[in-house]
C-alpha cells in the first residue's frame, strides 16, 4: 500500500483528535451519570437494539417494572415514579448512545482514509486497537454496571475504578497518536535535557496515580464523609486509618484510606508541578511548549481548587463532573509536554 501523494498526517491527527475530545466527553457524561446514581436504570445489556430508548407509555413502564426487581429500587428509591426514573435512565441511555457514536466516529473516517489509502503502511493496527480497546470499555462497563445489580445497590469500586482506567488508557492512546500525526514533519526546539524527560514521566506517573486513587474514592463514595479541609473531621490522620484487616483492603475499600491517600496524592502532584514549573519554564524557547507548562501548573491550581470545594460541598455534581474532567484536562497538557520533550531526541 503507497499513501497518496496528497495524503496529509494532519488530516489522520483532526480525525484522532475528535475521537480523542469524544471519549473526553464520554468519561465526563460517565461521572455525572454515576453522581446522579443513574448508571444502574438500564438493566439490560443491548449493543445492537440498545440503541432504541423506549418510544411508547406501555415500553416506558415496561422498562421500569424491569427495574423495579432490581435492588436499587427495592432498597433507594423504591416509590419513585415513571418520570423520576426517566430522568435517570436518559442519562445512562446517553452514555451508552455516546459510546456507539464514537464508535461510528472512528469507523467511517477509518474505512475512507483506508480506500483513499492515506493511511501509511504499517499504521494499521496502531490504529485497530483503538476500537478494541473501546469494545473491551463496553464490556467491562457492563460487568461494572452487573456487580450492582446482584445484591447492594452499588457498584464494585474494583470494577468502577477498572472502567474509569481504561476509559483513560484509551484516551490517551488516541491522544498521543494524534500528536504524533500532528507533529510528524516538526522537530522540537524543546530543551533535549534527559533531566526533563524523565521529571516530566515522573510527574505523569503522579498523576496517574492520583486519577486512580480517584477511582476508588468515587467506587466508595469516600466524599460524602470527612468534608473538612485541611484537617479530616479535627484529625490530620484519620479515625480507622487502617483498621481493616487484612491491611492492604484499607487502601482499596476503607473510606478513611482511601480520602486520606487520594488528598495527599494530590498535594504531592500540586508540589511537584510547581518545582517542574520552576525548572523548565526558562528553559523553553518553543513558545506552544512554554505556554503548555504554564497552563499545567494554572490547571493543577484549578483541580486542587475544584476538589477541595467539592468536598467542603458534600459532593455536587456539577463539581464533582468537573473535577473528573479536570483530571483528564491535566493528564492531556502532561501528555502534549511529554509529547514535545520526546520530539527533542531527534
């Protein structure tokens, strides 16, 4: 296979880069659709006929008394009427519909630039894990949406935070091959310090790590309790700690744990920015790459500022989405730095 003389890598990098702002708002409308407790309404796992909602008062009770045997119901909202359940299943039901756009988003320009050949030899199966990467997404959001069908009216924090991480792998893959596309006839007058590439993966690392912890907080809800800053409840440590026994579940499963972790995790990225901030900022003469470490540190200021309110808060969810989002906002301009640090090799 040639590429067409007037193949361009730019237009590969536009597809990417709304797939990658489509998968964006995927894991965004996938936080608000668990504050709302909405995730649970569908209690059927459709790919294909799924796509229909109910269109008739006799499908719309229909779907509701299918919810009606499941424990949310029996045990939250038991009494609830048609309409307040429709107000929770729309947002499970446009969670799943953005899923299947994205899908048809990767899929149709996919199979164009593949006939146009555009697409370079050798390029095709970096480009085919994306959808198995967002087909294996599907199944685990339904094996995370099926451990709160079971028993307790709540999802595995194990299986939420599994579904939330790969939502960011997958994100990040699209993401970083677009750049790649982007950048690929554009060398980087980026400093070429090994120093800088390696802090740079180290504060990437952080903040993987701080999303992940992130996970769990939300797969136990552990924000709703200790809504103090900057002491928990009168407590720089605390209360139960780690009384779970054996002591590695603590980290996982105790809510105290897992706040505590998930606070300082974030204060060490917020530190660690800003000594990134102070290193490289003089350093830059590519003026995107300087204005991108700028916009890191502003946005750790603002994520900070966004989880500490939401906390004080009790969890609102307009906040607590934002919050999500902004994770992910944060990750992509540490990717976009990484991504010209890297460039500097050549």
């Amino acid at each position: 296979m040639t590429i067409e003389k007037s193949a361009n890598p730019r237009q590969l990098a536009i597809w990417l880069f709304v797939c990658s702002a489509l998968v964006f708002s995927m894991v965004v409308l996938g936080g608000v659709t668990r504050l709302t407790r909405s995730g649970l309404s569908m209690v059927n796992w459709s790919p294909i006929m799924g796509i229909v909602p109910p269109l008739s008062k006799e499908s719309w009770q229909k779907t509701f008394d299918q919810y009606k045997k499941f424990p949310e119901y029996k045990k939250i909202n038991k009494g609830m009427s048609l309409d307040e359940f429709k107000s929770i299943y729309w947002f499970e039901f446009n969670h799943r519909l953005l899923g299947r756009l994205i899908s048809l988003a990767f899929f149709i320009p996919f199979i164009y630039f593949l006939v146009r050949r555009i697409i370079p030899p050798g390029h095709i199966p970096k480009l085919i894990l994306m959808p198995i990467l967002g087909g294996l997404q599907g199944l685990l959001g339904w094996y995370m949406v099926k451990s709160g069908l079971v028993d307790e009216p709540s999802v595995s924090p194990y299986r939420l935070t599994a579904h939330l991480v790969l939502a960011f792998i997958t994100y990040v893959y699209i993401f970083w091959v677009a750049l790649s596309y982007w950048y690929q006839d554009r060398a980087s007058v980026a400093p070429a310090n090994k120093r800088y590439r390696l802090f740079a993966w180290v504060l990437t690392l952080l903040i993987s790590m701080m999303i992940i912890s992130g996970g769990f907080v939300a797969g136990t809800r552990a924000g709703f309790v200790f809504n103090t800053f900057p002491l928990m409840n009168g407590n720089l440590l605390p209360p139960g700690y780690l009384s779970m026994k054996p002591m590695l579940i603590n980290f996982f499963e105790n809510v105290a744990t897992v706040q505590f972790n998930h606070r300082w995790l974030g204060i060490i990225v917020a530190t660690t920015t800003v000594v990134f901030w102070i290193s490289v900022r003089a350093k830059l003469q590519e003026r995107n790459t300087a204005i991108a470490v700028h916009l890191l540190l502003a946005m750790v200021i603002v994520q900070i500022t966004l989880g500490i309110t939401t906390l004080l808060l009790n969890v609102p969810v307009a906040l607590a989405a934002s919050h999500q989002g902004g994770a992910l906002l944060l990750l992509t301009i540490m990717l976009y730095i990484n991504h010209r640090l890297q460039l500097a090799r050549n």
